[in-house]
C-alpha cells in the first residue's frame, strides 16, 4: 500500500533518529513466514556497512534510501505492507531486519531501526552509488510525481494512449504514485480515469499538476493514509490521518462530497479505480 505520502512520511520519521549515525550492527531476524528479499547476503552486507554512518535518508518513488558515507545505500522498497520503525514493531513475528546504531545520549535519539513486513513483499538491497543510477535513474525510474509542472504532465501524458488512470501507475513514466493517490488526484482534476493520457489536453494537464501536488503534499502532512485494514503505520507505528479526507477512493456507492452523485467502483488493468460520473464526465472512452 505505501505510495508517496506514505514513503514520505517514513523517510521524514526516521531521518532524525539515524541521520550522522554510525552502524553498529545489521540483523536480519529470521521470519517464518514468506522470506523477503534482502541482497547481496548477510555477512557480505555486514562486511560492507558495519562501522559505516548514516549520510542521509531520502525518498526515490516509493523507495526508502539510507545513504552511507561509504557510497553504498540501503534501499528499502516497502511495497504492500512494510513498514520502517524506530518503534517497537506490531509484532516479533514479522519483523525483518534491524539496524543498531552506536548508542548517542546527548539527545532522544533511538538506537535501533526496524523494517517490519506482515506479507514479506518487501525488499532490502545494498546497492553502489553506480548500481542505484542504473536501476533507479531513467528510464527505469520516471521523474517524481511532486516534481512535475503542468508541460511535464502534458510531455509524459503524450507518450502513451493508455488510460491516464493506467499510465500514472506506470513507475517508468511518472515514480511515487499508486492505486490510492491516483484515483484521488484525478477526481480533484475533474478527469475520467479512462481518458487515453495522450489525449490530455493543456488545461487538463494544468489541474493535473495542481491536483498532483495538492493531494500528495496534503497526505504527508497527514502522515499518510490508514486503511480499515490497518496496514500502513507510520515511524513510530501510529495511523496516518489522510484516510478521513479522501473523496473517492473505497467510496463506492457513497455521496460525492462535491455534488453527491453516487461513487463508482471500475477495474482498470486489474486494480480498482474510484471515481464520480458528474464530476469526471466520460470522454467516451471505455473503461478497461
């Protein structure tokens, strides 16, 4: 489930507590349940990192970065349900791995970082500063979704005749957005989800922006989305808050609350898309 507001909110929760810090040890905790993905193994990453400090967190799409002072990076990539923590975890059971830093009391600082994944789809890599160009950079990664004006959605919409719904969960064209936000964005753009992307015209490119980053920024500032099946957390395992504010997404059947016509539940290339009839007026386009 973490798309954007929701990595955002990881990377801004953890910076504080790691940023400077220098690794004491690295744990990968063993897990009865379906193993993750962590690369290159064990002893080689604790060979390379141990001794290492924290240069700095940031985000890349919907990808944790823990960069080093050696040039390497952890990338965290949380996918459906992993969570970073510098709390104690919901549970022992599905706790993945551990970063112990050397202890620092001249601040409230914690000295342990947790990744922590109910459905194991997550992944940990310790990549070079070459080897995160090359699987993160263009074309593998497109530009991030806060960072595109209203030609740069028009330019990237241009590329495909896809529906527009479809092509903003293409992370090679547009990093960061997912399932959630886009269902949530294009209703604030007033467009129809099945509109083909390369036939956005300038206007609709322009409340695409807008709606982009008023609905992005707006759900880091709520730490993130909490659904009913309470998945996502944030870094000190609490809920999110944009949940209460979305105008479509798992509304189906329920008032629009702009002009309260009924939400309508469509699949789109096999995920669900959330939208209103009246305010995102079909472009004769068939949703598919």
């Amino acid at each position: 489930m973490p798309e954007l507001p929701e990595v955002e909110t990881m990377v801004r929760g953890i910076a504080r507590h790691v940023t400077g810090r220098r690794l004491l040890e690295v744990r990968r905790y063993p897990c009865r349940f379906r193993p993750i993905e962590i690369t290159p193994s064990s002893r080689q990453i604790r060979r390379r990192v141990e001794g290492t400090a924290v240069s700095g967190v940031r985000r890349i799409g919907k990808r944790v970065i823990l960069d080093l002072d050696s040039d390497d990076s952890f990338v965290i990539e949380p996918r459906m349900t992993g969570l970073m923590l510098v709390t104690d975890p919901p549970d022992r059971g599905h706790l993945r791995y551990q970063w112990r830093f050397v202890p620092d009391r001249s601040a409230d600082l914690v000295d342990d970082l947790y990744f922590w994944d109910r459905r194991g789809l997550g992944t940990i890599r310790l990549l070079t500063a070459e080897e995160l160009s090359e699987r993160l950079g263009p074309p593998r990664l497109g530009p991030d979704a806060l960072a595109l004006a209203a030609a740069d959605w028009r330019r990237l919409c241009g590329r495909t005749g896809r529906a527009i719904k479809v092509a903003m969960l293409d992370q090679s064209l547009v990093a960061g957005i997912g399932n959630l936000y886009a269902s949530e964005i294009l209703f604030r753009a007033r467009i129809d989800p099945a509109c083909p992307a390369d036939r956005i015209a300038d206007n609709e490119a322009a409340r695409l922006s807008r709606a982009a980053r008023a609905v992005l920024n707006e759900a880091i500032r709520h730490e993130g989305s909490t659904l009913s099946d309470g998945t996502y957390r944030n870094a000190l395992n609490q809920d999110g808050g944009y949940q209460n504010s979305h105008r479509v997404y798992d509304r189906a059947g329920e008032p629009c609350r702009r002009c309260e016509a009924p939400i309508r539940r469509v699949v789109q290339a096999q995920r669900s898309t959330f939208f209103c009839p009246s305010c995102q007026p079909s472009r004769e386009a068939e949703v598919g």
